[in-house]
C-alpha cells in the first residue's frame, strides 16, 4: 500500500494547484496580446437578439474591416446611438449608394429600423464563445479593476511564497 503523508499530498495539491493557475493566466494573457497585435475588439452579447448562433453572454471577437468590404450575411458590431451603445446584428442588405447597411438580429422577427452607417461600424464579428461575456464584462469593469488587480497580485505572491518554501524544504532534505 502507498502511503503518502500530509505534507507531501498538501505540497503535491499545492504545486499542482499554483500551476494550473499559472498556465491559465499565461494562456489569457497570450490570448490578450493576440487580440491587440491583431487590432480586434472583444465585445459582449448582451440581449437574446443574435440567438442562437450568440446567445445572451456571448464573447465575441471583432475585427476592424472596411464598410465597402462587409457583405450581405455578415454579422457586424456598430455603434447604435449618440450614447455610444454597440450593438451587433447581421447584414442582410447593403446600400453602395447611401452607404448604408440594413441589419436584423437572427432572433428577431423583423429588420431594425434605422440603417447603419457605414462610420458607425465597428468592426466584423470573427467568432463567439458563449457563456464568457458576463465574467469577461465582470473582469473589466472599471468598479472592479481594484478588486481583479489584488487577486491578481495576491495570487502572484502566493505562488512566489510557495515557491520559496518549497525551495527551502528541498534544501532541509
């Protein structure tokens, strides 16, 4: 029978732990610099309008893209008001001439009011991950900026910490 003491199995789940933690926030950040070298936005879906291809709390990334290249079926973010509010729905027909751009939300019953126009396009949507919208907004919401930066540099520290004990340890045995 194998045993294995407290402390090693502690040691073990720790280590273990600390570098799960490591690689994913690695993985995030690779993630994060992709997105900015590449000059894409991510966004969130946030009404049921673009179901189910993105549903409510989609991730979603955009690419910048020139109005006169977005065609008819693409799905693009634009700017829908004066209050800056971005909404995200696909094209279902292009006006060259007045350039404008008729949308409608795939859940919905009918095309959106007013045409969008082409200076009010963000960008065309790339792909989406559902279910990572609200922890993404959640993450980088500015009234939460204090609180994801300290978990950040309190898991850092403990992972230094247990770092040099584990070395100390090691250098006892």
């Amino acid at each position: 029978m194998l045993y294995v003491s407290g402390k090693a199995l502690l040691k073990t789940i720790g280590d273990l732990l600390f570098s799960v933690i490591t690689i994913v926030f690695a993985i995030l950040a690779v993630f994060f610099v992709i997105i900015k070298l590449l000059d894409w936005s991510l966004l969130t879906i946030d009404s049921p309008s673009m179901a189910p291809k993105y549903p409510t709390n989609s991730l979603i990334i955009v690419r910048k893209i020139e109005p006169e290249n977005i065609q008819e079926g693409d799905v693009i973010a634009f700017v829908l008001n004066e209050d800056g509010f971005i909404a995200t729905h696909r094209v279902v027909a292009v006006n060259k001439e007045n350039k404008t751009f008729t949308t409608k939300g795939d859940a919905n019953s009918s095309i959106d009011v007013a045409p969008v126009q082409w200076e009010n396009i963000v960008g065309k949507v790339v792909f989406g991950i559902p279910w990572l919208g609200k922890p993404m907004r959640s993450l980088t919401a500015e009234k939460n900026r204090p609180i994801v930066i300290t978990c950040i540099v309190i898991l850092f520290l403990c992972s230094l910490v247990w770092d040099i004990h584990a070395k100390k340890n090691r250098r006892a045995h």
